[in-house]
C-alpha cells in the first residue's frame, strides 16, 4: 500500500472547525457527479498528508439531502486520501449518551430515500457492508480517546434519517425501540460510498441534545433550546477536533491491510468487457486497479 493519506470530513460545527487542524492549498476539484460541497484543503498534521473538507459547505450551504456526497468522495478518492475520519451532529437515544459525550458508533439504520447512494448507476457492484465503518480506524478513534477529559462511548447503532426536518416522538420511541443510540441525517449514503471507494471510514459522532423521545426541561424556552444546542455543538467540536488530531498520527501507523481497502475484488459482477469506456473513465479513480 501506498502513503497514507487522512480526509477529515467536517459536520455541523466541525466543518467550520476544521481550520484548527491547519492550513494549506485549497483545491477545486471537478467530478463527473458535480462540484464538491466546498473547497478541498491540503495540509498536514503531524506530518501526516492530510485533506480538509466541510460537509455542508461554507456557510453550512448545503442540507443533508443536497450535500453532494458522491462528488465528495469521489474528490477525495481522485486526491489519494485512504482513510476518512468523518464527523457529524446526532441527536441522543439513550440517557447514558449524554450532549457534549462523543461517540464511535459500529452500525447503521440507513433510512435515507432521496439521495444517490451508488457510484455504479451502468453496472452491477455489490459491495459488503455489514460492519459499515472501518473496525481499523474506529479503533484508532477508540484508542486516541483513552485518557480523553470528555466521555468517548465506543459502539452504537446510528440511525440516519432524510430530514431536514427532525423526528416526530413516535419515531423517537421507534428508533429506540430497534436498540439505535442515536439519530443524525448524513451518515448514508456517505459511508456507502467510501466502502465502494475502498475508503477505510469511521465517524465521530457529536450528540448535542436528546432526541424528542426525552422532553426537555419546562424551564427552556425555544429560544434557550436553541442557545443550549448551539453551546453544546461548539463544546463537542473543540472535543472532536482534538480527538481527530491524536488519531491522525494512529491511522497513519496502521499496517495491517484492511478488508476495505479491497472491497471491490469480488463486488463487480458485470463482464468488464462490458462497461462501456465513457463509464470506466467517469470511475477510474474508484475502478481503475480491477480495469487493468
């Protein structure tokens, strides 16, 4: 395997973050799936390459649903990146999790409906993905939060759901009800496609409140809510960036070849003879080792 090289996706809060990690030559990078949400910045960290993108945009112009996560990914294929730490706001299911906690959840509910979730629209690829985030990377992520001054929980189900709007109480109690520990809306399609990118993926996931399944205190008003929302976003990103700098220089040691990294060996089940030449070069950065 070649040099590793780090993207850093930033969610809600982070995204605006990600400045603290460093700074270098921003990137316009043009894909076949359209404009990236934002442009893509180059530095380092710890002498690790690494590539800086916000999710939503500048100026969070992006919703879940419109953020260009096939661009995105494809972006960070074209660039070199080999692993991705990624990052995003959830809500919490469960009393233990509480706002301002981070979490390194192992398993997602994809309730998502209306975003392109595939690179391959003109062939059949069917990629395995029962463990979705990379069990190498969390664990790096798991193992820079040993010692953490904030609570890091490893493991949980996140259930990523459309938006832009947030649950109703009955599906609150739904999701609790399936064992999911939190909730959050851009998770999917994204880790699909760093699987089919052979990207190695893992998610710090950042809970700023409780889902609606938890009332909150009568002495909130809307207003308050939202300040001690915002509070909550700004406290977990300071945590969550400095999390991402102590496991950049862990993901750079791994050595032992990850399964992710090979996840399209035995995906393609369409007669390469067959794809079309306008395809494989729409995909080479992706398809390019198996097209020979």
């Amino acid at each position: 395997m070649g040099q590793t090289m780090v993207g850093v996706i930033g969610g809600t809060g982070l995204g605006d973050a990600l400045g603290g990690l460093g700074s270098g030559e921003a990137r316009v990078i043009e894909t076949p799936f359209g404009a990236t949400s934002g442009p893509i910045t180059l530095t380092e960290v710890g002498g690790v390459p690494v590539a800086l993108l916000a999710r939503h945009g500048e100026g969070h112009v992006h919703n879940p649903s419109s953020v260009p996560y096939r661009a995105n990914i494809w972006a960070l294929k074209s660039l070199g990146v080999t692993h991705v730490l990624a990052s995003g706001a959830v809500g919490s299911l469960r009393e233990e999790i509480a706002p301002r906690h981070l979490v390194i959840p192992d398993q997602i509910i994809d309730r998502t409906f209306r975003r392109a979730a595939s690179f391959f629209d003109e062939l059949a690829v069917h990629v395995e993905l029962a463990a979705p985030f990379c069990g190498a990377v969390r664990n790096t992520l798991v193992k820079a939060g040993t010692g953490f001054p904030v609570r890091v929980h490893q493991g949980g189900t996140y259930v990523c759901m459309e938006g832009p709007q947030f649950s109703t109480r009955a599906e609150s109690e739904l999701h609790r009800s399936w064992g999911a520990s939190l909730i959050g809306m851009t998770a999917m399609p994204e880790a699909k496609l760093a699987r089919e990118a052979e990207l190695c993926y893992a998610l710090v996931a950042l809970p700023t409140d409780y889902d609606c399944w938890k009332p909150h205190p009568a002495s909130l008003d809307q207003a308050k809510l939202i300040e001690e929302i915002l509070a909550n976003v700004k406290v977990a990103t300071q945590s969550a960036v400095e999390l991402v700098r102590r496991a950049i220089p862990l993901v750079a040691a791994i050595e032992k070849p990850c399964p992710c990294q090979s996840a399209l060996a035995m995906a393609i089940w369409t007669d390469k003879a067959k794809i079309r030449a306008e395809t494989k070069e729409k995909l080479r950065p992706i398809l390019g080792k198996y097209l020979g």
